[in-house]
C-alpha cells in the first residue's frame, strides 16, 4: 500500500506534481503544468491520461474504467511485460504478464528545464514477481510528460541465463470516430491476424476500420501516424527498441462483453501499441538491459 503523504513528501513538486488516491484507494501521481495534464496510477505505472493544454485528451479513458487492485485500467497506457498476450504454456497466469496489475515504486521527480515534467518507477524483484516469472529481471519507467509524452521502459537482467521477453507499451488513443481514423506507417507490413486465427497477412494501405481489427505487425520499426479525419489532428507515435506495433479497436461486440469499456467506448478510441511480440521475442543476455522507448506528439 502506497503512503500518499510520505510521496507527496519525497516525489511532490509544489504546484506541478501530487499524489492523491482514486477508487478503492488506488495511488496516483498527477501533473498539471502549463504544458500538460496528466495521471499516473502507481498500480502498473499506468499512463491513465494525458491532454496537452488547449487540445482534447490524447491519451484516452474509458468512462467506465474501474480503479481495483490487481485489475488492469482500461485505458491509458498499460505496461504489457514480460509476455505479450497469452503466455505460452502457462494457463494460470495473467494475459499480457503481471507488470500492468501491481505496485511499482517511485524512484524520482524532476521538473525539467524546458518545462517537462519527469517520473521515474520502478518494479523490483519480490516473491510475488518470481512466483509468476521466475527472473531478476528488474524494471524501469521513465515518464517525461509536457506538449510530448515519452516513456521508456528498461529490462535488465540480473540472472546468470538469457532472458526471453515479449512486451508493449499498449496505448489508448483518443480519436473523433474512429470509423473516420488511418493508421499511417504499416503498408506493406507483415501481420498476423488475431481475428482470423494468426493467419499471416500484408497490410496494404493504411489501416482502416469497418469492424474489429486486432493485428500484430512484425519486424517493423516504423513511425506511425494516427490520422484523425473528425478531430482533424494527427497522432505521432515514434519508436525504438520495438520491431512489432500491435493495432487494435474490439468493435461492439466485444466491447460490449469487455464490461469496461464505456457505451460506444469503441468509437472513441484506438491502441496502437509499440513493443515486441510473436516473432520479435527480445533475448537479454545475463547483466544487459533491453530498452522500449516511444514518443507521442500530436499536430
Ligand atoms: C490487445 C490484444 O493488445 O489487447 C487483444 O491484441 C486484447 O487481443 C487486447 O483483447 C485487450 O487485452 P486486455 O487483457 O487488456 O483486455
């Protein structure tokens, strides 16, 4: 349980950045600043929002997210590691790993010279962690938040043997309708289809959506741009240290079975995720690190 007086003390900065609980009790940083506000759920780390002042939310909320431990929030950016998805063999261990449903650990706050405003978090090794992933494999989170938004997640392996990993940063994008939204950056990239049993496909064009799409793009690097017809914005999403970017929107049906996801929730939002999966697993070798890093700026 995170003491919200002891983070204001150590991490606060005075009109910028406090500490307070939502839900049941869940820990949040909250920046406001003249260039952006923002909320950070200490469960996951989780990105919950993010509006760069004088636009519309870029990071996007369902209404009807719940704040409960050990849930994942819908919405924001949650931190899928150390597997993408289902784990492979495992039956009893959560879908897209347990980095997204614990507490992680303030490690610092900085407010930054050209006015950005930097957190770092930290999910260290613990019984819990091992009994799910059997690896020293401590994390770092660096979030710097101002007009861009910038995370940086960093593995490291501590063990004596390689690591295997898959990972991603599974980004909530707020879009006008997203029946009128292009994903820019992904022709010609191999997928695979998780609507039509992983069969490998070739994007061909941007991506558009008249109904659910949930696709795992490989062995790409590329910028993507979220082109938003109705809100007449474009998202950048810059990457390194991923070679998959994983586009989904569940469409009505499976939004309405989600339960979380908000009425016409759907329409509102997209994920454009930047990581690696499938046939981008991420080997460490013993005392390396791996590093995720995105960038999101809106024009
Ligand atoms: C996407 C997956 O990344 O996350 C989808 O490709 C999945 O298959 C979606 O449905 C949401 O996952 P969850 O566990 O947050 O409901």
């Amino acid at each position: 349980m995170h003491d919200i007086n002891e983070l204001n003390t150590r991490f606060g900065l005075a009109e910028k950045l406090s500490f307070s609980t939502i839900g049941e009790n869940m820990a949040m940083a909250v920046v406001s600043t003249e260039q952006c506000s923002a909320r950070i759920a200490l469960q996951g780390a989780q990105v919950v929002d993010w509006t760069p002042v004088g636009a519309k939310p870029v990071i996007w909320l369902s209404r009807d997210a719940k704040f409960l431990p050990g849930k994942s929030i819908r919405g924001g950016v949650p931190v899928c590691w150390p597997w993408f998805g289902a784990h492979e063999s495992r039956k009893d261990v959560p879908a897209h790993g347990h980095a997204r449903t614990v507490p992680w650990d303030v490690l610092s706050s900085k407010s930054l010279e050209d006015g950005r405003i930097k957190l770092t978090f930290c999910l260290q090794t613990s019984p819990a962690t091992q009994a799910l992933w059997p690896h020293d494999t401590p994390l770092e989170l660096h979030i710097s938040l101002g007009t861009t938004l910038e995370l940086e997640l960093i593995t490291r392996n501590n063990d004596s043997e390689p690591v295997i990993i898959s990972e991603a940063l599974h980004t909530y994008f707020a879009v006008g309708d997203i029946r009128q939204v292009g994903v820019i950056g992904l022709d010609s990239s191999s997928y695979l289809d998780k609507v039509d049993e992983f069969t490998r496909k070739t994007q061909r064009g941007n991506v558009t959506f008249t109904g659910e799409v949930d696709r795992v793009y490989v062995n790409t690097e590329s910028e993507c741009i979220i082109n938003d017809s109705v809100w007449q914005r474009r998202i950048h999403i810059k990457k390194e240290g991923s070679r998959s970017t994983v586009v989904w929107n569940p469409w009505i049906d499976k939004a309405a079975a989600m339960g979380d996801l908000g009425e016409a929730g759907y329409m509102a939002m997209l994920c454009v995720e930047s990581g690696n999966a499938l046939d981008n697993l991420v080997t460490i070798e013993p005392g390396e690190e791996h590093r995720l890093r995105v960038i999101y700026n809106i024009e």
